[in-house]
C-alpha cells in the first residue's frame, strides 16, 4: 500500500535514523503543492529552516523565490524540500551515511508528489539523485531521467548569493525548466 502524506509526516517526526535529529530544533520536511509539476530539491535545513520548520527560507530562499518568478512559477505549485530533514550541525554538508538514512523520506515524498520534472538545487542533491559520481559543474544544463521523471540541476542559491557570478548559468538552466514545461502542456496553467 502506497504510504499517505500523514503517515510519511509522522515518520520523519519520530526519525532518529541519522545523528541529526540530535542537534536539530525541529524536522523540516518541506513544503508546496504536494501535486506539484516540479519539485525542487536541496540539500538540508540551514539555521532559519531549522528554527522556522520550512525549507528555502531566509535570503536562499528570497532568491530561489525571486528565481522562480523569473520563469513566472509561483511559490506555490511547485513542492520544495531537501535531502535531510534535519540541520546538519553548523550547515555543514551531509555525511553520506546521513544521506542514505534520509534517503527513504525522500523517496516517499517523490511518489507522492509524482512530479513531472525535478529540479536540483547543488551538488549534494545532484549526488543524491544523479549518483555520486556526478559533478554539478558537469550536469547542470543537461537533462537525465531517473524512473521517468525528468531532471535538470543548477546551483544551489545559497552558492549564487556567495557566488553571484553563476547566476548566468543558473538563468539558463532555469530557462530550459520553462521550456519543458511549457513542451509537456503545464503553462499556462501554473501561471497565478
Ligand atoms: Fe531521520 Fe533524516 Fe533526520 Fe536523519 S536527517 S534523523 S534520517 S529525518
């Protein structure tokens, strides 16, 4: 039996898979239209997402926010969570071991949603998703498929914000989002 969004919601709040859930405030499942399009995926909870229990907030968030707009994809139809639930002490990059406990929350949360496309939000996603050999260098601007869902990956905005210089690469991989979705017939229908 495919699991509900309330029992996937009850598990990670119980999950002690990982050693995160010890220094965490609270669990950040994520949050959007949970029959989203597309479903953006990054890599954990940063200091405002642990304290306020939603992912992409705080000025990464402004920006993926403001980069969604750009494409003229609001906030709210599209579903937005991370690779762990839980904030990894001081924002550092998730263990592999971490990852792979999380894995499964993850998982669950893609058949739910059963978006058309996803798109990565860094590399730790990009690894996730893609496979550890993958670079984000190497495939943002390039669509894989995993399991028939289609996958772009860009730079995550908090990457952009230290690093302003990719925002052109980013607009590109953003650009070609929209374009499949428009080629699979959802806009104008995501259009506020
Ligand atoms: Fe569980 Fe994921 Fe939190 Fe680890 S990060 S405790 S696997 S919910």
């Amino acid at each position: 039996m495919q699991i509900t969004w309330a029992k996937l919601a009850e598990q990670v709040s119980e999950c002690t898979a990982c050693p995160l859930c010890e220094s965490c405030t609270q669990k950040v499942m994520g949050q959007g239209d949970p029959k989203a399009p597309l479903m953006l995926i990054g890599e954990g909870p940063g200091e405002q997402e642990d304290l306020q229990g939603e992912a992409f907030v705080g000025r990464a968030g402004e920006l993926l926010t403001n980069m969604l707009k750009a494409i003229d994809l609001p906030r709210s139809r599209v579903y937005i969570c991370n690779t762990v639930k839980c904030r990894p002490p001081k924002n550092r990059t998730p263990k592999p071991d971490e990852l792979e406990a999380c894995r499964p929350h993850l998982l669950n949360q893609i058949a739910l949603v059963k978006p058309r496309a996803i798109f990565l939000l860094g590399s730790t996603a990009v690894r996730v998703m893609l496979g550890p050999q993958y670079r984000i260098t190497q495939c943002r601007g390039q669509w894989f498929e995993r399991s028939g869902i289609k996958i772009m990956s860009t730079f995550h905005p908090a990457a952009l914000l230290r690093d302003p210089r990719r925002k052109h690469e980013t607009w590109a991989d953003l650009k070609m989002v929209r374009q499949q979705l428009k080629d699979d017939g959802l806009y104008p229908d995501l259009l506020p």
